[in-house]
C-alpha cells in the first residue's frame, strides 16, 4: 500500500474538469486508489465520489493506491496533483 498527502493549491480547488482528469489517471492503473479529505472517503476512479467531496483551495486530501501497480501510480497521481492542483 502506498499513501500520500497533498495540500490543494488550485483557487477553485477540485472542480469538474481537474476531478475528471484526475479520474483519467487513476484509470490508467490496475491498482484501487481511494482518495480521502473533509472526513469523507471515495473511489478516486468514480467522478461522483470526488465531486462529493466538496475539496476547495487548502484542503487537504489523501491518496492511497493499493495493488500491483501501486508504486507508478502512486508516482504518478502524486505528480499530477503537483502539476494540477
């Protein structure tokens, strides 16, 4: 299993357009990547889940990717918040 945390620093925070790339890039990996902020919990592959979550600028969220790719994607979904959010 492999987690981290990430502060968002986009000034509208995880809007539509960023939560559906997001879930693009979770979708690229066989692993279950679950993303967790404001006490609530989702499947970061589902947009709803994201959406729900209601995340603005300075929230933070947590990322956990468990599976067989879970090293590159945990990699990668830590470099798209980076670059994204």
């Amino acid at each position: 299993m492999k987690q981290f945390t990430y502060t968002i620093q986009d000034e509208v925070g995880i809007h539509a357009r960023p939560a559906g790339l997001l879930v693009k890039k979770a979708g690229e990996f066989a692993s279950t990547v679950t993303m967790e902020a404001n006490g609530k919990k989702g499947d970061a592959k589902k947009i709803m889940s994201i959406m729900m979550m209601g995340v603005k600028k300075g929230h933070e969220v947590t990322i956990t990717i468990e599976g067989p790719d879970e090293d590159a994607a945990a990699e990668a979904l830590e470099a798209f918040m980076k670059e994204n959010l």
